[in-house]
C-alpha cells in the first residue's frame, strides 16, 4: 500500500499544472483511505528519500515536486 500511496500522491501533485505547492491536509485527499497519521508518515518519508521537498513561509509549511522547487529557484534567480 505505500508504495501506491506514494504513486497516488505523485500523480495528485502533477495532475494539476498551474499549482506547484500544496498543503499537507490537499495531500491527504490523494490517499482518502488512509488515516492522517498513516499519510504523514508516507509524506515524511517521501520528503526524506527526495521524492518531494518542503517550502517554507516562516509560518506555514507546503510540499512540492523536486522538479517543481527548482522551476521557483529559477524564476527567483532570472
């Protein structure tokens, strides 16, 4: 089942092309069947194996693609 979690929240996040950062709890509606804690576990996990990133506002934290943190790197930069 992780294994698929993970897929399913892949697929979420690259289903919509204008939005590249998303809230813990719009990531759980990818795994509907899973419990929170179960899906912060899969999340955290994916973040430490690099298959996703966190982004900070100092207040909030947001997950994102790898691919999608470095398209924001280079809009800041250019």
């Amino acid at each position: 089942m992780s294994e698929e979690a993970k897929q399913a929240i892949i697929d979420f996040m690259k289903k919509k092309k204008r939005k590249t950062k998303y809230y813990f709890n719009e990531l759980c509606k990818a795994v509907p069947d899973l419990k929170m804690r179960a899906a912060k576990k899969i999340i955290n996990e994916m973040v430490n194996n690099g298959q996703l990133k966190y982004w900070s506002s100092g207040s909030t934290t947001l997950y994102l693609l790898p691919e999608a943190a470095e398209a924001d790197l280079e809009k800041e930069e250019g």
